[in-house]
C-alpha cells in the first residue's frame, strides 16, 4: 500500500492580497484578499490531491482565508510567525519577498507537517476580539493617567479626566458582554465555572484561556506547557551546560497565566507552598514564579480534561 502524498500549499497573507505557492506545481500567484477570490481559490486547491494549505497568524488577516478554506474541506494550518521565521533562518534563507515567504510556508509545512487549525466558534471569536480591545483600551487608559500629571492646561485636564471616564465606561461595558457571551452558551458556561475554580485564576484570566486556548484540556501537560510558552529548553553543548529558557507560546495567554500566578501565589496554598519549596531550593524568585506559571497551566488542563472543579482534585484535597 502506498502512502498518499500531501501537497502543501503556502499562503503569504497582506491586507489587500495573498501570495499562493503550491509544491506539486512549483509555481506561484497573487489573490485578492477577499471573499470571491477565495471562494475561487478555494475551488482550485480542492482539485489537488491531499492539498494542505499553510499561513501564519498574521494579527487578523488570516482569517478570511482560514474560514473560507476550512469550510472548503481543505485542511488549513495557522502557524506561529516567530517558528517560521526561525526556520527561514535555519534554512540559510536571507532574501524576502512575498513569493518566497509563501513558499518558504510550503517548505515549513513539508517539515513540520502541522495539524489543521480548527475554526474557533462563533462565541470564541467574539470574546478574543473584545479580549483585543480591552487590551487597547487599557492601555490608552495607562498612556493616559501617566500623562495626566504633565497637564497644565485646564481645558486639557478637563477633556482627559473626560476621557478616562470613558474608558473605564467602556472597559466595564466590553467585560459585562464578554460573561454574557459565556454564560449563553452552557459548554462555555460550565468551562468557565472549572477554570474560575482554582483560587486565584480570575474572570478575565479565565476568558482569555477560553478564548485563546481552546486546546486545554486536550494535550498533555508538556505540550500545553510549550503552547504557551513556559516549557523550558536545554541550552547544553558538549559538556557545557546552560541556562534552561522559555520561548515561543502564546504571549496574552501567557501573560494572565503569570498574573494569575502572582495571585495564587498569595491565595493558593498549593501554588504557594510550591514557590516556596523552588525558593528553598535554591531556585532564583524569578524562576519558581515560571515554574508556577507552568504548574497552574497543567492543573488548568487536567481540570477541563477531565472535568473536575479545584475542590475535587488531588492538589486541592492536599492543601
């Protein structure tokens, strides 16, 4: 029996068009980047046999092609910018144009063999793009409240104070329909209620994982580590040994992961009784607080894994 062969298919996604490289071909053509040249796109890429298409996350853009071709039957991957671009620099590869990154994603996609992206559903769309805005709007309201001291003028004391009153508004406004979103939908209600169990893992920590984590639960406790990103590396060459380091992941999830640790740290006693051996141990504060980070993600995912609220779990019975 002999094993079909996939053909991948490399798609350099821009605001306005997309670069196409096909393997089998070896050739190359620009799209719009839009709904009908898609739909036609879409239509010639299922005439090729076993077709794989590979795009990077590109804050956005990708996800037109990411649907339409999906919804196509075609296998789709959404692959992390930062491994493909590693993997351009281990290839040797210096020149950049939108042709060669295109095939340079066909080339990742022959080596790496990623599996498909799943389409996020409807609810996780929405929450991940108000989870995007209250990020923007948290930030304006910093920018904002660091300059407020500088202001002389009363007009623009005024229209500032104005300003952040606003945004508080609105943050308010964007969290409020964020937990009405989840609690419409009663598997995203009771995944939410498994998360916010654990102590110290807050509502919007827990919205940012349902959002933009939808594999917990799903992987082993060493690959949802490196999804992330708090999976340390070896550094080691002959007989030198060097620092382990995190890399990669999924940097919004990562952050609330941390922050929630630096609060389960206070409230948890589990998660504190863990930093606190680390530290005993010798381990710089630094590197006990990652490795809490790591711990809560893998007690995160046997929590959705297998269903079972923080009381229920073995951690939780030892504390």
């Amino acid at each position: 029996m002999t094993q079909e062969i996939t053909t991948y298919i490399g798609l350099d996604i821009g605001k306005a068009e997309i670069e196409v490289f096909i393997t089998r071909l070896e050739q190359s053509q620009t799209v719009t980047n839009d709904r009908s040249s898609l739909s036609v796109l879409a239509r010639k890429l299922r005439k090729i046999p076993n077709a794989h298409v590979i795009l990077e996350a590109t804050g956005g853009y990708e996800r037109l092609a990411h649907e339409r071709l999906t919804e196509a039957g075609i296998p789709t991957s959404v692959v992390n910018p930062i491994e493909v671009r590693q993997f351009i620099r281990g290839m040797g590869r210096r020149a950049k144009t939108d042709a060669i990154d295109a095939a340079m994603l066909a080339e990742f996609g022959q080596v790496r063999r990623p599996d498909p992206t799943p389409l996020p559903s409807a609810e996780q769309q929405r929450l991940s793009e108000l989870l995007i805005y209250r990020r923007q709007l948290i930030d304006e309201r910093t920018r904002l409240t660091n300059q407020m001291p500088h202001y002389r003028d009363p007009l623009v004391k005024k229209s500032a104070a104005s300003r952040l009153k606003t945004i508080a508004a609105d943050i308010a406004k964007i969290e409020n329909s964020m937990l009405e979103t989840v609690q419409a939908v009663p598997r995203l209600k009771a995944l939410f209620a498994l998360i916010s169990s654990v102590p110290g893992v807050g509502a919007i920590s827990t919205l940012t994982l349902i959002a933009q984590l939808p594999e917990l639960g799903t992987l082993t406790r060493r690959q949802i580590a490196a999804l992330v990103g708090v999976a340390p590396f070896n550094r080691d060459s002959g007989g030198m040994r060097g620092y382990r380091a995190i890399s990669g992941g999924r940097p919004q999830v990562r952050m609330v992961l941390y922050m929630a640790a630096l609060v389960a740290m206070t409230h948890n006693k589990v998660m504190r009784q863990f930093r606190d051996t680390l530290i005993s141990r010798g381990k710089p504060k630094k590197v006990a607080i990652i490795a809490c980070v790591r711990k809560l993600i893998t007690i995160l995912n046997a929590l959705v894994r297998d269903a079972k609220p923080w009381r229920d779990l073995p951690e939780a019975a030892a504390a």
